[in-house]
C-alpha cells in the first residue's frame, strides 16, 4: 500500500508546469475557442470583434503567464539584485502585437485567425493605446522594461495606472479639441489586480518635533493598489513585471451621508483620493502639477536622479517645492538637495547623459527581413551587427529591395490616410514627416513657413518641374499651452487652403496626423523619406523620435542640437542634411540680440509668407486668427525661427536634388540604417546595469513552463 502523501507533497502537484502552452495553430484555435466561450460567455452568433480580440488577447495571455510564474520563481530562488525603473510615464502603446513577437507566436496565431475566418492585424487595430505616457519619457521606459527583460535583468517597472491617461485629440474646425481617453472602460486583459498588496500612502499634515524624534502626524491617508503586467523579452522566457498603482480611497462610500440624502457627499472622499491616478497631466497652468517634460524622481540615499528630457525652463524647482511644503511636510529636506543635483541637460561628463537613450521601435514593415536575408538574424538582439550593411550600402540588388519595401509602405500608409483621414495622397511623393509635442521650440512654425514657400513658389511659376510633397504634422498640444494650439490651427488652415487649390494639385499636400500615439507611429514612421529634426540648436536634450526615424529607413533634416549631433556623428554629417544655428551661434545671438525683423525686411519669401499669415489669407472668415503668432514671431520668439529660415530653405532644396536621384538616396538610407546601431536600448541598458547598477545581464533562460525547475 502507497505511503499517503503529506500535505506538502499534495501541494506540488499545483504547478504551472502540467499546463500546456501554444505549440501549434490547432493549439491556439482551441485556446481561442475556449476563451470566446468560458472567458467571455460569448457564440460566434453574439461576438463582436472586439470579443475576438479579447479571446485572441487571453489566448496568448495564458503562454505568457506561465513564463511570469517561472520568472518570478527563479528571482524568489536565486535571489538576484533587482533593478526597480520608477516612472511618471510608461507609454507601452498595444500590446498584443508585441507579445506575439516576444513570443514567437505571430506566424501560429495569424494562421490560426486565418482558418477561423478572422484577420489577425483587424484584431490588432481594436487594442486601445496604453493611456500611460506622452511622447519620447514614456516611450524611453517601456523600451527599456522590454530591454531588462531581454536581457534578463531581475527588474520591475514602478508608476500609476492612469484611469484617463493622456487625453484623445479631435480636430474640429482646425482647433484641437481635448477629449478623455477612456482607455480602460473595456478592461485591459493584460493586467492583474493585486488588491492583497494594497498600502497606505500619507499625505499633508504636520511635523512634531519631540524628545522621541520628529513625528508626522494627523495625515490624510489614501490607498495605493497594485496593477501587475507581464512585460515578456525577446525570443526569452522571462517575463518581468510592470506593476502600476491605482489611488483608493479608504472609506468608499458613506452610507451614513447617503441615507440622509447626501449624494455627493457619500462619494467625495472617494473622487477626491482617486484623482490622483485619473489622468496623466492635470493643465500646465494648474498650481503645482509636474511638468511634462520631468520624469519621477526618487530622493535616494546614491542622489543617482532622473534627467529631464529638455534644458528647457520649467516649473519642476516651484513644483517640487509645492510637494514638499504642502504635500509631504515631513520630507520637505531631501527634494531641496534637487537644487544641487545633476539634471536638465546632459553634460558630456556625464556617464550616460539623457542625450544617449534611445530605443528601437519595432514597426509592421518587411524591412527588418530585407535586412535579415543579408546579415542574419543577430542584429535583432544586438543591433550593432547592422554595421555589417555598410560594405553592401551600394549593392543594386540591396538598393532595390529598400526602396521597394519603402513604397510598399507608402502605398499601404497613403490608404490608411484616405480611411482614416479622408485624405488622397500620392505614394510616390516624398513623405515629409513632422510628429512630436507641438512646442514652440519644436519649430512646426518653421516647417509652415517652408510650405507656404513652397506654394507660392508653385503659384508663382505652375510649369515648374518640382519634387511632389506631401508634408505630414502631428503631435499633441498642452490643453493649456496657448501657442502651441495656434500652431496646429495655422497647419490646418494652410492644409485647407493648399490641399484644395487645383493649380497646386498632387505636387504638394499638407496632412495635419490627428491624435498622434504609438499605434500611429509604427504606421507612419516606416513611411517616411524624410524625418524633420528642426528644434533650435541647445533646447533639446535628446529626443527620441529621430532614432526610430532613423532605423526605419528615413532621412533626417536637422539642426546640430540633441540627439541629431551624435547621428551625424555615427553616419557623418554628409548622410544627413543638417542647417542652421549652432549652440555657440544661438549664444552669440543671444549676446547681440535677437531682431526678426531684420530678416523679415532682409528676406522677401519669408516676408511675403508672414504677410500671408498676418493678413487672413489661410484664414479668410478670421483674418486676425493668426495676430498672436505673427507678433510672437516678430516681436518676442525665444527660438530663433526666422534666423534659421534662409539656411532651412536652402537646405530642403538640397534634399529635393537628392531625392530626385532615388539611387542615391536610397544607399544614403541604408548607410544611416547601417550606423544606427549605437541607439539601441539593449546596449544602453547592458551598460547600465554593469557600470551604475552592478547588475549583470543573464544569460541563464528560465526554463519554460513545459520543464522541471531543477
């Protein structure tokens, strides 16, 4: 007779490891099927698509859990040195696709959807885009939770599950209009709630100083729950965690208010606590909110801060000042060390200034298997073996295949622009992309100011042969950021104006991308020929966006400012077409001071292009729509606009001459490809983790679900 088995024993049959993972397409048609009807409680007579997502959603979750157990197993076991990454913004945009990627499933659930009669990338569109980030900060962090997990660092990424995240932009009638991003009212399959962990969080109150010490007491106490979310690496078995906080309040409900009729004052408490994780920004003019451009900085012990992603001058030093006397008076010490700390603009001495991040941003293009029949497949977990391109920069056949994946993507952009924007373009015009926070020291008003060049050029002389433009705009204005709301107005209406005038025709059309957002990004940015770079030399400090440009096959135009200095450097400044001021030119200027009007009267298509604005001609209803950004440009502009326009200019004629030669072009492509090596996050987090962090990368995979621990 068999010795019982102790409590213990009879434990250990509850394992991840008797779970069957995705190994085939039959596999993930039953996983699917299953979920659609026990996960969902739904038949194909009542699903919808966004029911399919869900079920191809939990489908993959399910292989990936398995992965998550396994890797926080072997963490609980060998107890290595973690690395916490704390961030105000985790901009992870969809991520279906890009588990299916980490995983290798792609092929098996594209087959599978195929035979189910369903089409895998229709699936993928219904995802909402993470509300949980604006721009290159947010984008930054989710590239390196996937690089730690790559490379598999014991790392967790720690920040707030927005309920709202960043708001959704509409145009309507050329202004944007701020409309919540309700990301979450479907649920997100991919995060779990941990409410066990739930902690409380102290805030306000006052300080006692008495012969046991300093005390904070009388506090308001609001509750912090955990959100945990699977972050997979690439073609590896572990999978580490995101793990994002929603404020509680500790007394829900009232119901004491309520049966008295008090309605409002039953769920106060509750409003008032969970405001705090409601959305990702409150407006830049409200009393001490952070401002967008500075990240979450932990006071420790190593004063090791964040950097803030732009010299820029900002309200962090009054808004940290706000937390520390109102917020946490008990605290109010350590944040005054920020006055002394290393932050703003990256310094060359430095060990990794902000102006050495960057991140490879994998977008849906046959290009990366273009690269992949001539180099192998290394680059894709070690993207310094792309130098390996530059001898076969001037191979014909190599030459051919990019551009012919460039125009495939073109094609398929220009269709989604008519769907989507009800805007006809032209693939085989030169795609101009402009996308980012719309800033004034971002410059989109010197990339309208060449537009409206160019249409009077056009208007002037209609039989001239010139380069077909399409200019694209996009970005996100600040709700309260006056200015930067009149830009997007401005390209609207000069789109308005050039878009539907039949001398122009094809040969230039001005899109302004609404409500630009990572999804968007990967559509648009294997697209681009050329990638606009413009800010005024010294006010950026990085900058991402020219990296992905980069790896995905555009030009850049730009200044020598930010990220764009170490791209020439790598591909050399003759791969790029760099103009304008340099930082010692804009300080000089600065010394002398700034006239713009001296240009306006020196200038004659710049002064006719301003008397265009300044007049209503893009705005006929509202002739003065304009007034505040003419007296802006000519009167006060900190950036510098019209002292590099003649130098702009002239340098978008030079990519004119170029793209007509598309040989040429092409292999000055595949050279920036070839050098984009160095911007890769795996690289910047390896070097990390072994000079600042002591952590070493781990070759060691945790052993699949399939597989004994032992």
């Amino acid at each position: 007779m068999a010795k019982p088995l102790t409590d213990g024993e009879r434990r250990k049959q509850i394992s991840v490891r008797g779970l069957a993972g995705l190994g085939d397409v039959a596999e993930v048609r039953k996983s699917f099927n299953r979920h659609l009807h026990f996960t969902l409680v739904k038949d194909r007579n009542v699903a919808t698509r966004r029911d399919y997502y869900l079920a191809l959603a939990h489908t993959v979750r399910d292989h990936l859990v398995g992965r998550w157990i396994r890797t926080q197993q072997r963490y609980y076991e060998r107890d290595p040195k973690r690395v916490y990454y704390l961030s105000l913004e985790f901009y992870m945009g969809r991520t279906l696709h890009n588990t299916m990627v980490n995983l290798g499933l792609r092929s098996a659930c594209d087959e599978a959807m195929y035979q189910l009669g369903l089409d895998l990338e229709e699936l993928e569109e219904i995802e909402e885009d993470a509300g949980l980030g604006n721009g290159g900060l947010g984008r930054l962090a989710a590239c390196f939770l996937d690089s730690m997990a790559t490379l598999g660092l014991a790392a967790y990424g720690y920040g707030i599950r927005y309920e709202f995240g960043i708001f959704n932009q509409k145009v309507v009638n050329g202004w944007q209009v701020e409309e919540a991003d309700d990301w979450l009212r479907y649920g997100n399959p991919w995060e779990k709630a941990r409410p066990e962990y739930t902690l409380p969080v102290h805030f306000y109150g006052r300080v006692e100083h008495g012969s046991e010490g300093v005390r904070w007491l009388d506090t308001q106490v609001v509750l912090a729950m955990p959100y945990d979310t699977p972050v997979p690496g690439y073609k590896s078995d572990t999978v580490n965690t995101m793990r994002l906080w929603s404020a509680k309040a500790p007394n829900d409900f009232k119901l004491h208010d309520f049966n008295v009729g008090g309605y409002i004052e039953a769920v106060l408490d509750r409003n008032l606590a969970e405001n705090i994780s409601r959305v990702l920004y409150p407006n830049d003019n409200v009393s001490g909110s952070v401002p967008p451009t500075c990240p979450l900085r932990p006071v420790s012990r190593s004063r090791r801060l964040g950097t803030v992603a732009s010299p820029l001058p900002s309200a962090q030093e009054s808004s940290w000042r706000f937390l520390a006397l109102h917020l946490l008076p008990c605290k109010h010490r350590p944040p005054r060390t920020l006055q002394a700390a290393p932050c703003g603009a990256a310094e060359p001495s430095d060990p990794y200034p902000a102006g050495f991040w960057f991140l490879l941003l994998l977008c849906e293009t046959t290009c990366p298997f273009t690269v992949l029949q001539r180099i192998g497949e290394g680059f894709l977990t070690d993207l310094s073996q792309l130098r390996k391109l530059l001898p076969l920069a001037g191979d014909e056949a190599l030459i051919r295949d990019v551009a012919q994946v460039k125009q495939e993507n073109k094609a398929k952009f220009a269709a989604f622009l008519e769907q989507e924007y009800k805007v006809k373009v032209s693939p085989s015009s030169m795609f101009d992309v402009h996308v980012k926070r719309i800033h004034e020291y971002k410059r989109q008003l010197l990339n309208c100011l060449h537009v409206v060049t160019l249409y009077n050029r056009i208007k002037k002389d209609p039989a001239q042969a010139v380069v077909p433009r399409t200019v694209m705009i996009g970005g996100k204005a600040a709700p309260g950021y006056h200015m930067a709301k009149m830009i997007i107005k401005l390209v609207t209406s000069i789109g308005d104006v050039v878009n539907q005038d039949p001398v122009v025709g094809d040969r230039l059309k001005v899109v302004f991308l609404e409500n630009y957002r990572v999804s968007l990004a990967e559509k648009v940015i294997p697209a681009a020929d050329l990638s606009q770079q413009i800010s005024t030399a010294g006010t950026e400090a990085s900058g991402t966006g020219n990296m992905k440009f980069m790896l995905n096959g555009a030009l850049t135009i730009g200044t020598m400012d930010g990220a764009n200095v170490e791209m020439a450097e790598e591909a050399g400044a003759e791969n790029l077409f760099i103009f304008g001021l340099r930082v010692e030119d804009v300080e000089a200027l600065d010394r002398k001071g700034y006239n713009a009007r001296e240009y306006y009267d020196r200038l004659p298509e710049l002064r006719q292009a301003v008397d265009q604005i300044s007049s209503g001609f893009f705005s006929p209803r509202e002739p003065d729509c304009f007034k505040d950004v003419v007296n802006m440009l000519l009167n006060h502009d900190r950036f510098k606009v019209f002292a590099d326009y003649e130098a702009y200019v002239a340098c978008q004629a030079r990519v004119d001459r170029l793209y007509r030669n598309p040989r040429e072009w092409t292999e000055k492509v595949i050279r920036n490809i070839a050098c984009a090596g160095k911007f890769s996050s795996d690289r910047t987090i390896t070097e990390y983790a072994r000079d600042i962090w002591g952590v070493e990368p781990s070759a060691l995979q945790t052993p699949p679900p399939s597989l004994s621990r032992d």
